[in-house]
C-alpha cells in the first residue's frame, strides 16, 4: 500500500505523460480483486487530474532547455526511468542511503559529492540545483534530463544506466534492466 501511495505521488509532482497508463497499471495489479465501482471512481479521479499534469508538461519543457520532447516523453525512455526510479527509491522520493547520502526518487548524490547534482549545475552553467532538489521528483528529473541530454543524446538505456551508477557492477545493470522488461510487459498488455 506504502509502494502504491509513494508511485501516485511521485506522478502528481513530475507531471510525466504516461503516468496515467501505470497508475492504471498499478491499481489493476496490486487491486485485482477490488470492486469495480472503487477502480472506476479512481481511475475518473485521475482522468480529471491529466488535464493538470498535461499543463504541467508544457512548463516542464520550457525548463528542461536543449532536450527533444519526442526523445524527453518516449514511452521507451519513461519506461526505463520508471525501472531506474524502481531499483533506486522503490517510488520513494524521501528515500536516503545511509552509506552514501543518496537521496530522492533518483538516489542523486549531495551537491559535496561529485554526481548528477554537480553535473546539472557544472551543464546549465550556474547553481541552479542545491542538495533539497534531489527530493523533489520534478527537480531530480530535471537533473537526470539535462546530464543524459549532453552525456547521452540518443538516450541510450545501457550508456545512462553506467552515466546514472558508474561504480555499480553487471548486478545493478541487471536489476534495472529486469525492471525495464517488466514494466514494458504491462505497457505491452495495457495497449492490446
């Protein structure tokens, strides 16, 4: 239950496209034996707030300078955030590591430290993003976006999963890409 609130938060505050096809997804999974009439009453409440989320992305791409909207809101490239975001904070946008102090959806580490948050601001030219962004799902995204945008143009799952964990072994890159396999399944399904 703690899982399902943590993911339906997460994709109030990023305002990402294909967040009504997992929280669909999500419901269907984790409430299969839940009556119809709740699952329809949830899935109208979220209909109502695509519109939000929908004016949320429009704002969103005017922040995230230089990166392709096709490229930024591929179903292909959520999917695999999604995954990454899985492994990292299990949807947790509090999440910390107590070993490294990596924290948020994206488990990015302190601006002390060098990382995604370092990178973003050391990118963009100017300090744009302290260590409270890496807990905002929006800002976190940002981070992840601008990095992958110079170091990862064609957005290369294998080339961000290295960019996003360079020291993590075939292990990490294995999880994630399980993830990744998994979640495309149940994309897959929705859109029979």
């Amino acid at each position: 239950m703690m899982n399902k609130i943590r993911f339906v938060n997460f994709l109030k505050t990023t305002g990402l496209m294909f967040g009504f096809l997992l929280v669909i997804l999500l419901l269907a999974v984790k409430r299969a034996f839940e009556p119809k009439t709740e699952l329809e009453e949830r899935i109208g409440i979220i209909k109502e707030k695509i519109g939000v989320l929908e004016q949320r992305i429009e704002e969103k791409r005017e922040v995230i300078s230089g990166m392709s909207p096709d490229s930024l809101f591929s179903k292909e490239w959520f999917l695999f955030k999604m995954a990454l975001i899985k492994v990292e904070s299990d949807f947790n946008p509090n999440a910390v590591n107590s070993q490294t102090g990596a924290g948020g959806l994206f488990q990015i580490m302190p601006v002390n430290r060098n990382g995604f948050l370092h990178e973003a601001n050391r990118l963009i030219g100017r300090i744009e993003f302290t260590d409270s962004c890496r807990f905002d799902a929006v800002r976190s995204n940002e981070m992840f976006e601008i990095v992958n945008a110079h170091h990862n143009p064609n957005r290369c799952i294998e080339t961000s999963i290295r960019l996003h964990n360079p020291r993590a072994g075939g292990w990490y890159r294995d999880r994630v890409l399980r993830e990744y396999k998994f979640f495309k399944q149940i994309a897959n399904q929705i859109n029979r």
